[in-house]
C-alpha cells in the first residue's frame, strides 16, 4: 500500500484563493489537514482569528471555504479538520462545555460540530475526521474520550489523534475509551516530531507498539519564515513588519497575467491595509487615488488589491506597492536535522521506511511564506512544485 501523504493548510489556504486549491490538487496529497480549529469558551468554532460557527450558524466569513474544500474531496482528498493547538484552551473549554459527559442535541459542542459539518456537505464536500491536537490538557482522556463520542453522535465516522507529548499513556487511555465506536473510529495518530515534540523522532517504535492496529503518520515541518511573513507589527499604530519591502509609484501591470489575484479591499490608510493583509497575500498595491486601467478595471483611493505569486509592476504614479520577503529558517525541527527543504525531510522520513503508515508536513503556509524568501531552491510562481516535492519526499522515502 502506498503511504500516505498529508498536509496541515492554515490561512494559506483560508485567503489564498482559487490559486491554493490549484496548488493542493497539483500537490496531490492524499489528506487535508484544515488548521486549527479554536473553540471559545461559549462553544464558536473559530478557524484561527475568524469565527466560522458562532450559537449554531454558520458564518461563511471573507472565503468559501465549503466549496474549496469540496473541489479538493471531490478530488479524492481526505479532509479532516484539526481543533486545538500549543497556547491554547480549546480542551479545556471543550471539557467545560461538554461538562463531563458526552454532548447531544442540545449542547452548544454538539450543536456546533453538526453544523460545521452539514456545511462542508451542503457544498458537496464532507469532514472525514476531526484531528485531536490537545495540547493544553493532554493528560485528560475523559475530555477526549467525551468529545468523541459527542462527534460520532454528530455524524463523524472518524477521528484522529495529534500528540505533542512523548507519553503515550493517556492518548492510549482515550483511544481505548473510544473502541465502542469501532476499531477504526481512531484510524491514524498525526504524531509531532518536531517543536516541543522533536524527540518523537526516536520514541515511533513506541507509539507504534502501543497503538496496534493504528496508522502512525510522523510529521515534520518545513523552515519557517524569519523574522516573520507578518505584514504590520504592534505597539499600535501598526507598522510594516521587517519583512515588508516599499516599492513606489506602481501598480500590478494591467496586461500582466491576473490569474493569482485574490482580493480588494479598502482601508482609510496603508497602516490599516498591513494591518488587515493576510499571509497569503505575496504583495499588494495601495492607490492613493483612482486608479483606471485600460481593461475597464477600476480602482479607488484607499484600495488595496492583494495577490500571491511573483508581481509584475507597472507605473502608476497614484500607487505603492509592497511585497514580503524575509530569510527562512529551521526554527521546528530537532538536531540534527539541519535544514526543513524537502530532501531532508526525505532523509528522516527514510528512516522510518517499513515502520509507518505514512507522514504529514507541517504546514502549507510555511511553503508559501519560504518560497517568499528564495528558500529550497523554489519558485514563488510555482508554488505548487515546491508543495509536491514536500509530497514526494515522503513517498520516496517510505515507499
């Protein structure tokens, strides 16, 4: 059996657009990993800084994401969605609001969840799984063990678990606590070697011996981005972040190839637009007046029109533009591993060649935001050559 291959996407994925989607399906990876559902201390679902279910409606926010998804599930993509992460106080809030028992009708948990879900099949798509990321109070198996059984009465066939601890013992306790729902209600452990968790690299056999019978996938993560892809930086007023490059009097050429345009905005000055940009975005221009091409397109003072890719300026004396770029580091992965490119994710992942049932990278958006800095040899342009060489190195490795 091939192994499998498995991304975590985050607001890479959220603002970047038809052109993501395009990346991902050309990447082809088998799963997706929707990074990081937050659950506030009344129950809304909150994909990273933007609230998607909030008292049993949801919120569809400035992206489709039902219908993105549903492309990529259409694909033959696996799609699960990752809830929790380090600094957080998701579990612990999902333990509050659960209040020691499984949820049903009626509980905000339940409630929320179901919704979410009935949102991504509207669209035609689903949620395979939820991926379990406790990092807040991974010692608690009964939150684990409740949630689980709150989802597969939502309708979840699956669940996975993403541990940051070395201990196996009460992820253990959670997957046994949750057999009633079958064998492979718990069917993969997304287990983090890297970070706070780098010397899992050494303790797979481990998890592999304690978890019989469930798909171990490692991950690794790429170079991230250093000081940062961040468009503004506090104390308030924001100020461009030390990754942000001015380049004066142009727009995006007119006649130039538009297909990686994302979205306009308006913003009363260029410190609200850094403010607002996302990560996704690669440059953007901001008109200090109107702005009319040739084309019929038209633009306001206080526009900024956002794009990934690699820019090609045109004059225009009523506009600035402003790009990221920024060194790119190995900030995640453990010693010895010296670099995050692909070939040496392919070097680590070799050693676990036999042993595991597939691996995952760590994270889209660090693709992105390195190939903004040069990093691995990639091209801004082809994002999504970079995206399968992550890929690759995990099949070559492990097949």
């Amino acid at each position: 059996m091939a192994a499998s291959t498995r991304i975590y996407i985050s607001d890479a994925f959220a603002f970047g657009g038809q052109p993501a989607v395009r990346d991902l399906l050309k990447a082809g990876y088998n799963t997706l990993i929707v990074w990081s559902i937050h659950v506030h201390e009344q129950g809304d679902l909150i994909w990273n800084d933007t609230t998607i279910v909030s008292n049993r409606v949801y919120k569809p926010g400035p992206f489709d994401l039902p219908n993105r998804l549903a492309q990529l599930r259409k694909a033959g993509a696996e799609i699960i969605f990752s809830v929790g992460a380090g600094e957080n106080f998701d579990f612990t809030n999902i333990r509050n609001l659960l209040g020691g028992k499984p949820g049903g009708p009626g509980n905000i948990i339940y409630d929320n969840f179901l919704v979410l879900k009935n949102e991504m099949v509207k669209a035609g798509g689903d949620i395979d799984a939820i991926d379990f990321d406790n990092e807040d109070i991974q010692d608690d198996s009964d939150v684990m063990i409740n949630f689980g059984l709150t989802l597969a009465k939502a309708g979840y066939k699956h669940v996975t678990f993403c541990p940051s601890s070395y201990s196996t013992a009460s992820w253990v306790a959670a997957w046994k606590g949750l057999a009633s729902l079958g064998s492979q209600f718990v069917n993969a452990i997304h287990l983090q070697c890297y970070s706070g968790a780098g010397g899992n690299i050494s303790r797979v056999p481990v998890w592999i011996n304690d978890f019989k019978g469930v798909a171990i996938i490692p991950g690794l993560a790429t170079n991230q981005a250093q000081p940062g892809p961040w468009w503004a930086r506090d104390p308030s007023p924001p100020h461009p972040g030390e990754s942000v490059h001015k380049v004066p009097n142009v727009a995006m050429f007119e006649g130039a190839n538009w297909e990686n345009f994302l979205y306009k905005q308006n913003f009363p000055t260029i410190d609200a637009a850094l403010e607002a940009a996302k990560t996704a975005a690669s440059f953007f221009f901001y008109c200090r007046g109107p702005l009319d091409f040739h084309d019929g397109r038209k633009f306001q003072t206080g526009d900024a029109v956002f794009f990934t890719g690699v820019p090609w300026w045109g004059s225009a004396q009523q506009c600035d533009a402003y790009y990221l770029g920024q060194p790119w580091t190995n900030i995640y992965n453990p010693y010895p591993m010296q670099n995050g490119c692909p070939a040496d994710l392919q070097a680590q992942f070799k050693t676990w060649a036999g042993k595991v049932q597939g691996g995952f990278i760590w994270l889209y958006d660090s693709i992105i935001s390195g190939l903004l800095a040069g990093g691995c040899g990639g091209q801004m342009d082809k994002p999504a050559a970079t995206a399968l060489a992550y890929r690759q190195a995990i099949t070559n490795a492990l097949g």
